[in-house]
C-alpha cells in the first residue's frame, strides 16, 4: 500500500484531532506532580477526549487496555497506566492519540517530575530538539532519509543514543500507516515527500544505548541497560513550503 496523500478536508479532520491531542498534553502537564498516579492520568485524558466528540485512539488498538501510554524513566514507549504513582526525580513520558471523525493525531512528551538530574533533563531536552532538526527536512521534495539522518545525528552530538527498533509513521484514516520512519541513517534515500502527507515524527532517546526489550506485559518496552529514555513526538503536515505541525498550538 502506496503513502496516502491527504485532500483539504482531510486535514481539517486531522487537524482537529491533533489540537484536542496538544490540548489533553497542555491539561496532563499541569497534574504531573509526585503523588498522581498513571491511571489518573489516563482517567483525565479519557474524559476530555470524549467532551470533545472524539475518541482515545490507542484504547482497544490491538488490545492496549488503556486511552494513553504513560512511560516512566527506563520505559521508552508504551507504558500501561495503574496504581503506581509519580515521585520526585521521575520523568515521564506521555503518548496520547486523538481519532476526530475517523482522522487521528499523536503526540508525545517526556516531563520532569518536581527536581531530575542534569542528564535527566539534557535527555528530556535532546528529544525535543532532535525532533525540530528533523522536520527543516519535512518539506515537499525532500527525501525521508534526510529526516531521520538529521535524528540521528543530533542525538549523537547530544551524546546519548536513539532508539533503532521502534519508528515514527505515517498517519491519516489509520493511526499507522505508511511511511515508517527510522530515527537513524539509512542506506535508501526513502520516499520522496510531497505536499498532503502526514508524519508522526518521533524521536525516542536512551542515555548509553538505543537497545530495548519488551516486558511480559507485551506492551511496555523498556530499556536493556535500565537507565532512562525520553520520547517526543508531533503529527505533522508536509507543505510546499515550512511543514505544519498538527499538534503544537499557536
């Protein structure tokens, strides 16, 4: 299956799903303080997703129990919320999906719980900036090779490691859909980009090494050596000229 080129209401539907995901983000951030637990965090992302006529894309996909993923320190992706609850020196890595009349948005963030180490936060900091060197290649023409060259080399120079298993995508009518889009360099140049795709950009970053292992939940992964990971994450627009991004407001 070819990459799906999205028209002009499309986007719009996209579009909406994507601001109501940077809205529950803007909401979560403000409840992130030692004490909360993981399933409150869902329960609050839950009801304001469905206030808005929209639906948690993650909840029931594939079977994943719960309407977000909430990772901490050495989880790099998809933590399933419960009873344990955030303290002091956490970080904590929040990936949200919004589905708004059959359309989605994804995005993630990693935050600092109260006081985090240097590292900790430079870590929480290159993820972010590895994901806006990345998209100065998500322009109509380029090739996706670039994009995931600059990831790769950002988070180098950064020194830390990027995550090789596990990939950003394509998204539209499906929360994954093609391109995948790899967080280091590549032998193949890749798909050309054109005006109309959609990319969720997702740079997931380790401290000492990009390895990781899949727990007996079969949901979260985590790091192999134990230390902590940080992912950051936007559903972005290809345009003929800078790229959107869905999932930012303003």
């Amino acid at each position: 299956m070819g990459i799906f080129i999205k028209n002009e209401d499309q986007i719009a539907m996209m579009r909406r799903a994507s601001h109501i995901c940077a809205d529950v983000h803007d909401l979560l951030a403000s409840y992130i303080k030692p004490g909360i637990t993981t399933d409150e965090l869902d329960k609050i992302a839950y009801e304001y997703i469905i206030g808005q006529d929209a639906t948690p894309s993650f909840l029931g996909y594939r079977g994943f129990p719960s309407s977000i993923c909430v990772s901490i320190n050495n989880e790099v992706i998809h933590g399933i919320p419960g009873i344990r609850k955030l303290k002091n020196g956490d970080i904590v890595s929040i990936d949200i999906g919004v589905c708004y009349k059959r359309f989605h948005g994804d995005a993630a963030r990693t935050h600092a719980v109260g006081e985090v180490s240097e590292t900790h936060r430079k870590l929480i900091d290159t993820a972010e900036t590895a994901f806006f060197e990345s998209i100065k290649h998500a322009k109509a023409g380029c090739y996706l090779h670039t994009l995931s060259a600059a990831i790769e080399d950002h988070v180098d120079s950064q020194g830390f490691k990027v995550v090789e298993e596990w990939c950003g995508h394509g998204i539209g009518r499906q929360l994954h859909e093609e391109p995948q889009i790899p967080h280091t360099r590549q032998d193949r140049r890749g798909p050309r980009l054109a005006h109309g795709m959609t990319l969720a950009i997702e740079p997931m970053i380790n401290i000492t090494s990009g390895e990781t292992i899949t727990l007996e939940d079969t949901w979260t992964v985590v790091t192999k050596d134990g230390k902590f990971s940080a992912h950051y994450e936007n559903t972005v627009l290809v345009t003929d000229g800078e790229p959107d991004i869905l999932t930012l407001r303003g």
